[in-house]
C-alpha cells in the first residue's frame, strides 16, 4: 500500500518544512528546468521562479521546524488583515 510521506525528508534542513509564504500550506513541490528552479504551492498556486543569474529578485518559501507551523500561518494572516 501506500505509506505516508514525511515532508521534512523533502526539504534540505533536516527536521525543516518547506512551506507557502502566501497560504501557509506545507503542500509544496519544487519543480526544476535547466538553471531554474520554481517551488510552488498545491494549495493556493503561488509559486516562485528562482533564476540564478537574478540572485536579488528571488522570492523563497521558508523551511521552518515544524513547532513553528501555526505560529507562522497566523503572522500571514496579520500581514494579510494590514
């Protein structure tokens, strides 16, 4: 059968959660072509483009513990209430 995934062996911190600056959503894919690189979110759609020769204009979707997931989700939700 299936086994459930753990989502903190996706990312490149150990014991870290990729998660959407936009949603809050841990449902994240990282998708590649050639030198870029786009994570983007299952749940809302936002997504980044990572190009390497534009190091300034990068958009990243944070790797947090795990502990800090809900805490990070109601600090979106203020940004999104100003």
């Amino acid at each position: 059968m299936f086994e459930k995934r753990d989502k903190s062996s996706d990312t490149r911190m150990k014991g870290y959660i990729k998660i959407c600056p936009n949603c809050g959503s841990t449902d994240v894919s990282v998708e590649s072509f050639n030198y870029m690189i786009r994570d983007i979110c299952k749940e809302c759609g936002y997504g980044s483009i990572k190009e390497s020769l534009f190091v300034d204009n990068l958009i990243y979707f944070p790797e947090i513990p795990e502990s800090q997931i809900e805490e990070f989700r109601k600090e979106i939700i203020d940004k999104k209430k100003k």
